[in-house]
C-alpha cells in the first residue's frame, strides 16, 4: 500500500493546545489537511487512547494473518477467516 493511499490528504495530524479567549478553559486544536475542530482535553485524550488501542490491534491482526499464512502454512484466505474469528472474540471480552 502506498502513502498516497494511506494519506490521501496529508500525513501530518497537526495538534497544538490552545486557551480559549472567551472562556479561559483548555482547548485541543485539531488540523488535518482541509479539515479542523476543537476538542476538550477529555475529548482529546479519549481519541487518543482509541487511536492507541487500534493502532495495537491493527498490528496484531497482521501478526495474526502473517502467522497462520506463513508458519502454519493456511492459504490467505483462510488465515483472514482465522481473524475475523479473533476478532469476534476480542469483541465479546
């Protein structure tokens, strides 16, 4: 896969702390190419714990297929089906 499909809009999440002039409370500023928004530091740091959780998932659904694939020797397809079947449990815990 290429960064230009991983990417499509720009590669960098850009993220700075504010303060707000109207009310004096934190703010999170969010930018990421043409879009933007403004989170509460609670908001923030859930995103970024959900990011966190799947960034480790993402990881281990590959090591998952990669070794069912490679050292059990199951076809691709199979080894994806094996996933799908983690995944359903991971849900449930």
């Amino acid at each position: 896969m290429s960064d230009e499909k991983l990417h499509p809009i720009d590669p960098m999440i850009h993220i700075e702390s504010l303060v707000s002039a109207q009310t004096g409370k934190p703010v999170v500023s969010v930018r990421w190419g043409p879009m933007d928004g403004k989170l509460t530091p609670a908001e923030a740091r859930a995103h970024a714990q959900t990011i966190m959780e799947v960034a480790f998932a993402a990881e281990l659904d590959a090591f998952i297929v990669a070794f069912f694939h490679e050292k059990m020797d199951l076809p691709l397809e199979r080894a994806v089906m094996v996933l799908r079947d983690f995944r359903e449990w991971r849900e449930k815990q």
